[in-house]
C-alpha cells in the first residue's frame, strides 16, 4: 500500500458533528464549510505566510503565471 503525500489530521468525532449540522443548516457540502473555516481561521497567521512562500517557489518552479498563484493565496 503506498503512503499518502500530505498528512491527513484526524478530527475528532464532536468537531465533525459540529460541521455535519452547521453544512446541512447552511445547505452546503461540509468539505466547503471547513475549507472556508480555516482559510478564515488562519489568513494572515504564520503558518499561511510560509505555506504561501512555499507555494509560490513552487508554483514558480513549474511555470505557473503568477495570477493563478495571487488568486490561491
């Protein structure tokens, strides 16, 4: 079996519960209402400011036009 490439957090059973009704009360997927939930929780932190960096060096180093990356970050 082969190793995943990007660790996969396990999130515990309540916070799950919490996005379950908190999707199906704003009528959308849970995958989008975490994902707009933490890109709100941590723009701007640390962690985002290096992930960014990263991001672009590496979105650089495949010729990826830089609009595309502005618009991920």
């Amino acid at each position: 079996m082969s190793r995943p490439t990007h660790y996969s957090p396990v999130i515990s059973r309540f916070v799950v519960s919490v996005l379950y009704h908190e999707a199906r009360h704003r009528s959308i997927p849970m995958t989008r209402l975490t994902d707009e939930l933490l890109l709100q929780a941590l723009r701007g932190t640390p962690g985002w400011e290096t992930a960014t960096t990263l991001r672009i060096t590496d979105d650089s180093a495949s010729n990826t036009p830089a609009s595309v990356i502005a618009q991920a970050a």
